[in-house]
C-alpha cells in the first residue's frame, strides 16, 4: 500500500503566491513519487488556486476542516458538499488545534459521518492531551475513535484514515517528540478498537503519526512504529524538508 503523507499547513502561509510557490515545490519531488500518496491541506482561501496547479494523483489538495450541514445558516463555515464540490477527496476533522477552541467528540462525529457521505476522505485526529502512569490515555484515545466513528458503517472505510497525534508531542511547544514506541502502542490501540467495531474490515483503515514528524525521524516513525503514513505540520510548510520527508516514505517498499 502507499504511504500516505499529509500536510497540515494550519494557518500559513499569508499569502496566495508564497502558498502557489511552496506547493510547486512540493509537487516537483511527489509527482515523482510512486509510493506515495501526497496530501497538501492549505487554508480554504488557497485550495481552488492550488487545485489548478494539480496535474495527477500522487500530490493532491486536502482541507483541514468541514462543518456538518451542506448548506445553510453558519457564518464561516465551509460545507463538505463544497469541498466535493472542488473535487477534494481528502479532510482532516478533530485536529487537536480545532478541539482546543471547542469541538467535543460528538461535533466531530457529525463532521466524520457528514463528510463520508459527500464522498470525501476523513483524516479523523485523536489523541490524548497528555500520558498518565495507568494508562488512562489508552481509554480515552478508544474513546475518541468509537465517538468519531458512531454511524460509519463497513462500506463506508474506505473513506477512513486515522492520525494519532499526542497532543504534548504537536507544534512547536511540543514537551518532546514521541518516541517511536510511543506511537507503535497507540497504533496497535487504534488497530484493536477498529477489529471491535467491523471485525476484520476494519484492518483496511490506514493509521498515520504525527508530531514533530522532520525529515530525521519520518524514516523510523514509518518503519519502527508501523503506520501507514505522516501527518505532518510545521515541516509540510519547508518544500525542501517536506521533500525530503516524501522521499524517505517513498523508499519504504
Ligand atoms: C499537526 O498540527 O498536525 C502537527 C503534526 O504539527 P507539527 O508537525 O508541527 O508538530
């Protein structure tokens, strides 16, 4: 299977040009790139720009957001039916930047099933705030998936990737990089809670890492703690370091 290589470009850059210029620079190295799939999600005012620098399917845009109605009264927001509208296949949803200004579970389950109805592929965030010696973080990132994903049903996982994110491990006041097997025993978790909910299935479901992920440790994220790919923020913005995160995945057979 492909790697799957997001990045989240969260509120940056601050102007249309500079986002053109990084993304050319990011399609040159992943449309030479057989084994990966590449997911650039920029703020929703670049994405119909960006789109018209798409030529093929190994680097495409994403979004990093979508609310759970298609159309109506919510000031800001921008539908699911609007990025299928633009041909985007791909949407992060619970980003932990995005629950920390007030999405509950149950929002994001909305957003999750909503979204997977318009066609689009959900990039459902979990993970937890911080790490207690009883293993009380386990509980609560099950939690947060089974909460996401109430009324998806087998037919829709296709249309389902998860990213585990330790919160203390994102941005740059990150406590310290998960280590690689920190991120192996969520994934094992995420794996188990998916087997619960649709038996055998739910193995299809791609399992991704990110935090601090730079072109130094994507390698052994990818390797030591088996995921199928990266999330990755601050680095995704570097065309020269997201490239070189790219080409380790891509040399991942
Ligand atoms: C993120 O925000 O999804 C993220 C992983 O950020 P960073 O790579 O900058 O830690």
């Amino acid at each position: 299977m492909k790697k799957i290589i997001i990045g989240n470009w969260k509120m940056y850059p601050t102007s249309v040009k500079d986002a053109q210029e990084k993304f050319k620079g990011i399609k040159k190295v992943a449309s030479t790139l057989r084994n990966v799939q590449t997911v650039v999600c920029p703020p929703f005012v670049y994405t119909s720009d960006l789109k018209r620098l798409v030529t093929g399917h190994r680097c495409v845009v994403g979004a990093q957001n979508a609310w759970f109605e298609n159309e109506g009264a919510f000031t800001g927001e921008v539908s699911p039916a609007m990025l299928a509208s633009l041909k985007l296949t791909y949407v992060i949803l619970g980003h932990s930047e995005r629950r920390a200004l007030g999405e509950t579970d149950e929002l994001v389950n909305k957003k999750v099933v909503a979204a997977v109805k318009a066609g689009l592929t959900v990039v459902l965030c979990v993970g937890e705030t911080e790490r207690d010696p009883d293993g009380e973080y386990l509980k609560h990132i099950a939690m947060q998936v089974k909460i996401a994903l109430k009324g998806v049903t087998k037919k829709d996982l296709a249309h389902i990737v998860i990213a585990y994110e330790p919160i203390w491990a994102i941005g740059k006041h990150a406590l310290r990089a998960a280590s690689t097997d920190d991120a192996l025993e969520v994934a094992i978790l995420i794996k188990k809670t998916l087997m619960e909910l649709y038996s055998k299935e739910g193995g299809i479901i791609p399992i991704l890492y990110g935090g601090s992920v730079d072109a130094k440790n994507a390698w052994e994220f990818l390797t030591k703690s088996h995921v199928d790919g990266l999330l990755v923020g601050r680095a995704s913005l570097d065309p020269k370091i997201f490239g070189e995160i790219l080409k380790n995945a891509d040399s991942i057979k």
